[in-house]
C-alpha cells in the first residue's frame, strides 16, 4: 500500500486509481545509485522509463567540443528517460546520481504489456507526457531568448523552488553541485558563473560558500530573471 501511494505522488501515475498503480508497481524495478555512479549513458540502447524514489539526478548531454551541458536536475517523484515510452531507441542523453539515489525503473516491454490491457492508463500517460513537452519547448525558448545573467537568475529560482530549504538569512538550495555543474546547467563557462554569482553576493540577492548558494532576496533575483 505504501508503494502504491509512494506511486500516486509521481505525477504521471498521480490519477490512477489503485488497481491501475497496482498493476505499474508489480512491473516497477527499484535500483541503487551510490552518488556519481552512472545510471545510463547517452546513445546506450535505452531500457524504459526511470523515475527518482530519493536523492538526486542529473541529465547530461556532451556538447560538440566534449564539454558537459547540464539539462536538467531531478528530484524525489520527477521522471526521465521518458522519451523511450513505447519507443525502443537509444537513451538522449546520460543520466547521473548527483547523490546516493533509489531509481524505479519500468522497462518498455513490461509496460507495454500494462497499457494493452488498459487503455485509461495508455491515455493517462499520453496526457501528461504533452503537457510536460510543452513545458519543454517554452523552457528552450525562454533560455535561447535570454542573456547569461538571466539565465543563472532563472536556474538558481527554478533550484530553489525545487530544492530550497528555509535557513537563517534566506532560502538554501539543497543541492550538493559545484561551480562546473552550475554552469554546465546555465550553459556558460565556469568563470563567467563565478563573476555573475560574486556580483549577485554584492547586490545581497544571493550568498554562498564554496557548494552550498542561499537565495537571500528572492524578489529581486526574480526581477533579474525576467531582465
């Protein structure tokens, strides 16, 4: 019962009813990640649909000069590799443990199988992934339209929406991610973070130490992502 209700907090399975989320977890797989280890690479023969138990995840691609450009951080209950539902090609991009992780994962053959049976579950599926594509293209537009200083505003915003803790002095990102990680996510040179993150301390919109960045005054660093 647990799992099944550990099933409904992932928003893709979060309106099914009991016996749908029954027949997902009898075909789920959970595995263990220690923090860096690899959970698939990019053009690997991709296996199924993944989604975060616990910890924490980063979706990578290589650019065409061999550096890393971060795609995406995931958390508990959000999902990858969900571009290989009912699709047997190869994985977009890697995936990595940002932290030890729980992985479910449940292979494309196996789910095939559920939604034959029950075409409510097949449209369910169907529904949310356009909805979360969607969501993809006005991201890409957003950062393909914006400068690097709004573009870090907006992933520190987006990190502290997903992962922020309240803390003494503002919000903590609660994200174990180095200054090389930041800007791979931005999309930008690791000394060209440093220099926009300096001048945010300056301003009193953020503060940090070496890993850990607390949003001290959230309403202004969202006025720097809308600019």
């Amino acid at each position: 019962m647990l799992e099944l209700e550990y099933l409904r907090n992932i928003p893709i399975f979060e309106q099914l009813t009991p016996d749908d989320l029954a027949a997902i977890n009898k075909v789920t797989i959970e595995r263990r990640y220690k923090k860096n280890m690899i959970i698939f690479m990019e053009d690997e023969p991709g296996e199924g649909f993944h989604y975060v138990k616990s910890g924490k995840v980063k979706i990578t691609k290589m650019t065409q000069d061999g550096r890393e450009h971060i795609l995406n951080i995931l958390g508990a209950g959000e999902v990858f590799a969900e571009v290989l539902l009912f699709n047997r090609g190869p994985y977009p991009a890697t995936a990595v443990a940002l932290e030890d992780s729980v992985i479910g994962i449940i292979k494309n053959s196996d789910l095939e199988h559920v939604v034959s049976q029950n075409t409510r579950i097949a449209l369910h599926i169907i529904r949310v992934m356009s909805k979360k594509l969607i969501h993809a293209q006005m991201k890409i537009k957003t950062l393909a339209l914006s400068d690097t200083y709004s573009r870090t505003a907006q992933i520190l915003l987006h990190l502290s929406g997903q992962y922020g803790r309240p803390v003494a002095g503002g919000i903590r990102i609660d994200v174990d991610m180095t200054r090389q990680e930041l800007a791979n996510l931005v999309g930008t040179t690791r000394e060209t973070v440093s220099r926009i993150l300096s001048s945010m301390k300056r301003d009193k919109v953020i503060d940090f130490s070496e890993q850990q960045i607390i949003v001290v005054n959230e309403e202004k660093l969202n006025r720097y992502g809308e600019s």
